[in-house]
C-alpha cells in the first residue's frame, strides 16, 4: 500500500476533498496523513486510498467521520501548565493596559484551551472585557466546545494542571457534576465566540492582542506553516503576542523576522 501508487492516490483524495467539501488538506505533513489515512481506510474496510475516495464522493456520511481522522481533536485543559503561568506573569500585565482585548485561540479543537484561557483570564480580572475568538475547521469538534462538557474521569488530570498554571482558586469552582460529566460555567461562554476558520484557506477576520495556536503547527508542511504565521502576523496589533506548542517555533518561519522571542522557552513570541 505504501507504493508509489499510494502518494497518487493520496494526492487525488486530498484534491477530490477539496474540491467536493472545500477542506484543504493538501500542505498537510504527508507523515501523519499516511498514519491517519491508514487508520481511516480500517475503519472502512477500504483496501486502497481511491477506495475511500469512492465513497467520500458517493457516501454522504462518509466524510463527517473522516474529518475526525483527518483533524486532530486531542486537547487537555492547562496543557503545559508552564505555558499558562507564563501567561499570567509575564503577558497579562501587558493585557491589563488595554481597555479591550481580544484573543484569538486557532485550532480549538474541542475547548479544553479556550476554557483555559477564559478561567485564567476570570482570575485576572480580565474576562468581562475580553473577546476570545476560539475557530476550528471541525464542525463537530465545535459543538463539543461549545457545549463545554467534559468526561469526569479527565477532570483530576485537569485540576493538577490547572493548580501548576498557578490557578488562584479550585478548579471545581468553574463546572457542575450532572450525569457523570463535568459542565463548565455558562458565564465563562458569554464572551467566548466559536467560529469555523480554516488556516489553510480563510483569511484575517479580527485585530487581535493574543493569538494561541498550540500543537496545530506540527501538523502542516512548511509551506502551510508560514501561511499560518503569516495570519498571526496580520491579525496581530502592534506588540501583540503569539503561543506556540511546546515543539513549534517560528525558527524556520519566513516570518521570524516579524516577532522577537518573549518567554523563549514557553514558545511566547512578540510582534515587532
């Protein structure tokens, strides 16, 4: 399967996706695509890639649940608790001197950031005059964020991180326990929008102080990567700031020249 065959094949799938759905794919990092693409053809009983094509493009149900193998939706509330504390002590003094700030989370995937986010900024006395924009091109991931609930048996994993992120309170005080689930604070969404936005395809939509996009990086080519920063870089005001995944950086990037490094070793960059 891994012949030469398989690049063409993976090729025209991706092609008839986006010509079909308007998903880009195509400046994915083909590593992980093969990887994700293997597992979808099991879960299809497809034996080539072009047999998956087929039914993406004759099956309508198909192509809802390949988007979950094709986009990543593995998230943690506090995810590198270092990040968020770094946040909190060296970016948030810089937050507090605007009037209103907007933040910008791209690859939200499932919430667990955003809710981060929007619980360190409640401590900080930030929130109710913040806008986060949490964008994600996976539909269904979306809702799960919206709706902001979460397994129970996740949440003891997501207080130790909240607690080392230098969480001032218990993180108990920000959801409910209703049917074997944690809900999180209705309060905390009002400020929260969520929006479908592609990295690959859409453009700017917002001037923004903060923008996060973590772990999302290492999933596209170099090419899709500097498309991605470049975004940041538009949406950005003066001085505004970009976290990176802990084994992203902008190194590589064309567009290093446009940010310095803030907290260098929490992937923190400033615009220039």
């Amino acid at each position: 399967m891994h012949d030469g065959s398989f690049e063409i094949e993976l090729k025209l799938l991706l092609e008839a996706i986006y010509l079909r759905f308007h998903y880009d794919f195509r400046q994915y990092a083909t590593a992980s695509l093969k990887r994700r693409l293997s597992q979808a053809m099991d879960r299809f009983g497809c034996r080539s890639l072009s047999g998956l094509q087929e039914r993406v493009l004759h099956e309508a149900k198909v192509f809802p649940e390949l988007l979950s193998f094709l986009t990543i939706t593995v998230s943690e509330m506090f995810r590198d608790p270092s990040f968020y504390r770094a946040l909190r002590e060296k970016v948030v003094p810089f937050l507090q001197t605007y009037p209103s700030i907007k933040v910008w989370v791209a690859g939200c995937s499932t919430g667990e950031e955003v809710y981060s986010l929007a619980i360190l900024l409640r401590e900080e006395g930030l929130l109710e005059r913040t806008l986060i924009y949490a964008t994600d091109i996976n539909a269904e991931a979306l809702r799960t964020a919206k709706a902001g609930i979460y397994e129970l048996d996740r949440i003891a994993q997501f207080s130790e991180a909240y607690q080392a992120a230098g969480g001032r309170a218990s993180l108990s005080d920000y959801y409910t326990v209703g049917y074997g689930s944690a809900v999180f604070d209705k309060t905390l969404r009002k400020n929260i929008v969520f929006s479908d936005h592609s990295l690959a395809t859409d453009n700017v939509f917002a001037e923004v102080h903060l923008v996060t996009c973590r772990n999302v990086l290492i999933y596209f080519d170099r090419a899709l990567q500097d498309r991605a920063i470049g975004l940041f870089r538009d949406s950005l005001c003066r001085k505004g700031f970009l976290g990176l995944g802990a084994k992203e950086t902008l190194s590589f990037s064309n567009q290093a020249v446009d940010f310095s490094e803030f907290v260098r070793e929490e992937r923190i960059y400033q615009k220039r």
